[in-house]
C-alpha cells in the first residue's frame, strides 16, 4: 500500500501535478499512465483517481499547466522586444515551444473532453491566457478600422502557426522538402496582417 497521509489535499494535489507532468513530457498522451504517476509519489493509484475523479481530470489539469508555461514562455521571449519583431517572437516561439515540450504540446490537442464531462475552470483559464497573449499583440498592430477584427484574425492566425507547426512535427513539411517552416508560417502571418492594414513591414 503506499503512503495515505504524508500530504494535505492541496500538497497532495501538486505532487501529482509534477509527477504527471514529468510522465506526460517522458511519454505522451497516448502512453500516458496514471499508475505510473501513482508509483512515483509512493501513493496508490486509488488516491490520484480520488484527487482528479478520473484520468482526464488529472490530464486536463496537466494541459493547464502546460497552457500556463506557454504563456509565460511567450512573455520572457516578448521581453524587450519592439514593432514587427513582437508579432515574429510569438511565430516562432509557437514552434519553439512545441519543438522543445513537444509530448506537453502534443496532449493538448490529442485529448478530448469527454461527453458529458465539463472542462476544468482552470483549463479553460489559461487556454484564454494564451489566447490573449496573441490578441494583444494582433490587436497592437491593427489600424483603427480592422480592431473589430481582431478576435478571428487571432484565431485565423493560430490555425496558420499551428498547421504549419504541425507539419513540421509529423514530418510532411520534411517530405516536401520545406526547411524553414517557421519562417514560411512567420511569412503567412505577416501578409495576412498587411492585408488588414498592420503596420508589420519590414
């Protein structure tokens, strides 16, 4: 049996995080295992399932923290930096990002939300704080006359990145014989700003 109560809910609760988040980087999504996790706390599996109600509970709350590093990874690389090069640090910091956590990156988008089961408060937080990141800077760029435009150009923009982020890992891009698709994507975002009016020339 492993140890019941070296730890409140709330200390509980951050060692499985860590522990879960340490698996999930190790071994992705899909060889994710919740007793895995259990056996590096030295508590039963029994106790993570009581913390979390089930595995998508706890791998949702590990997308979270991933969502959170995201953000703050964004901001330190934003740090100093002014005019079009912002809009360029958030491209490839997309790539950097998923290139350098990329079993963290890769549970976000290959776990789904179970029918029935609502998504976690904390989740749904910080998937906006990364989101707002990218509006902010979108929105900074604008003219006065595409602000209203903001929002779906946000998440236009994030699809751009993403697809080609996405290519990029599975090897597509390598077998089309692309070889930077960071810039290529950069190349995609800053036309598709110029076109509403940004002030992203080079």
């Amino acid at each position: 049996m492993g140890r019941r109560s070296d730890h409140g809910r709330e200390e509980l609760e951050a060692l499985i995080l860590d522990a879960g988040r340490e698996v999930m980087a190790e071994s992705g999504y899909a060889r994710f295992s919740a007793r895995e996790v259990a056996k590096r706390i030295g508590y039963s599996v029994g106790t993570v399932m009581h913390v979390f109600g089930n595995v998508d509970g706890l791998v949702m709350e590990i997308n979270a923290r991933t969502f959170r590093h995201w953000s703050e990874w964004l901001e330190d690389r934003l740090e100093g930096t002014e005019g079009r090069g912002r809009i360029l640090v958030l491209v490839r910091g997309y790539f950097d990002f998923a290139q350098t956590h990329r079993n963290l990156w890769s549970a976000i988008y290959e776990h789904r939300v179970p029918e029935g089961m609502d998504m976690p408060e904390t989740l749904a937080a910080q998937r906006v704080r990364l989101t707002g990141v990218i509006a902010r800077e979108v929105a900074a760029v604008l003219p006065a006359s595409a602000a209203g435009d903001a929002a779906e150009l946000t998440s236009s923009l994030i699809a751009t990145v993403h697809g080609h982020c996405a290519f990029m890992l599975g090897g597509t891009f390598a077998l089309l014989g692309v070889e930077n698709p960071s810039e290529l994507a950069a190349a995609r975002v800053m036309e598709t700003l110029q076109a509403k009016g940004a002030l992203v020339a080079a």
